[in-house]
C-alpha cells in the first residue's frame, strides 16, 4: 500500500505605518493577510487614532 504524503502550510503578512501629527497626536494604519499558501485567505485592516489632551 502506497501512502501519499500531503504537507499543508500556511503563512502571514503583516504590514502597518504609524504617523505622528505636529499636535502630538498618532495615526496608525495597518492590515495583514492571512492564510498565504492555504486554501482560505483573509484581509484584516486596522486603523487607529489618537489625541493627546492636557489635564489642568
């Protein structure tokens, strides 16, 4: 009896800038893509923001 080997592997990619603004404040974007050499492949995409506040 003959087996067939099958090797099943999957990887991701994961990429993203962050910028930051004369007021202090940040804005990050990203997105990664999942499921590379598999069957099933997903796009993921961030976005963040932040703003800085003085407390008196």
């Amino acid at each position: 009896m003959d087996r067939q080997r099958r090797y099943c592997w999957s990887a991701r990619a994961v990429g993203g800038i962050t910028a930051q603004l004369s007021n202090g404040g940040q804005l990050a974007l990203g997105a990664e893509r999942a499921g590379l050499g598999g069957n099933f492949g997903l796009w993921t995409y961030r976005a963040c923001a932040s703003i800085p506040f003085g407390a008196e």
